[in-house]
C-alpha cells in the first residue's frame, strides 16, 4: 500500500471572491485539503509562514509579488516533515500569480523528493494549476510529477465528487 503525504498551505483572511472579495476563517486550500485528507488515507503537514502573510488580500497579492520578482525563499515556521517511507506527495497550495507561493518552493527544496511521486493540488481564481508543474519538476530532482487537481477558490466547499474522481484516477482509492 502507498504511504501517502499530503502537505499544504493555506492562507485566511480576505481573498478574491468572483471579482470582489471575501472573508475566509479556513483558506480555500485547507478546506481542499480536509476533503483529501477525509478521502483517503494520508498524514498531513501545514506549511506556515515564519512570518504569516497578512489579513488583508491586496497586502498579500504585493508581498506576494516582491517574493517572486526578487526569487525569494520565505521561511517555514517549525520543524520540515521527512519524507522516508513516503511513496507519494501531494502539494497543496493556492495559485498566486500564476504560480505557487514562493514558500511552496522553500518546502520543495528542503526535501529530497528523488524516487517519490509528486501530484500538484491547487486552488485558484483562473490560472489552474499555473506553473506548478514545471516548478515542481525543477525544485522536485529525481520525482515524478504527475496528474494534479486544480479547483476554483469560490468552489472548493462543493468539490467532493471532483475530489473522489480524481484520488481514483491517480491510484490513491478514497476509503
């Protein structure tokens, strides 16, 4: 059987919302993650920001932005997870600017994730899964990355089918 570990980063607060904006008290992508994780059997781990990203969405949109045009590595707040015994890595995260966050690739190059199978979860507002698979294929040496799962931001709370189909079709069967 795969030991499977899904490792995630969401960010609260005010986020894009179908044009405008909203309050959220669980990220969009922790709330994918907790349908995830309910669906099959993994062990979790929520990267967090040393330095937590702001409340407030268009703070966060300019951090974000001078994290990527400066190729920044933000740092992680506790203790990285070991992959041993891992067989497969799903990478959750949201899609800023087209990419992952740029602490997606402070947590990638801090593991060695040669021999493992990488799968990129994201959620968005329209760029999909953005850059991540190259990101990952570069930051990941010697993994194989494979099918991800993108879902809107706005519908991650109605994404269980979409959810379920997709642990089937990449081999991981919801329990």
């Amino acid at each position: 059987m795969k030991r499977v570990l899904l490792a995630y980063f969401s960010r609260p607060g005010e986020n894009y919302y179908y044009g405008g904006r909203t309050d959220l008290k669980v990220g969009n992508t922790e709330v994918l993650a907790n349908k995830i994780a309910d669906s099959v059997t993994c062990d979790t781990y929520r990267i967090q920001a040393a330095d937590p990203y702001p409340h407030d969405y268009d703070a966060t949109v300019q951090r974000n932005v001078r994290e990527q045009d400066t190729n920044a590595r933000p740092a992680i707040e506790g203790r990285l997870p070991s992959l041993d015994g891992y067989d497969t890595v799903l990478l959750a995260s949201p899609i800023w600017n087209v990419r992952a966050p740029m602490i997606m690739t402070t947590f990638t190059e801090a593991l060695d994730f040669r021999g493992k199978t990488v799968h990129p979860v994201t959620t968005y507002a329209m760029s999909g899964l953005g850059t991540t698979e190259r990101d990952y294929a570069a930051s990941c040496p010697g993994a194989t990355i494979a099918e991800g799962l993108a879902v809107r931001g706005e519908e991650v709370k109605d994404a269980d089918t979409e959810v379920k189909t997709w642990l089937r079709r990449i081999g991981l069967p919801a329990r």
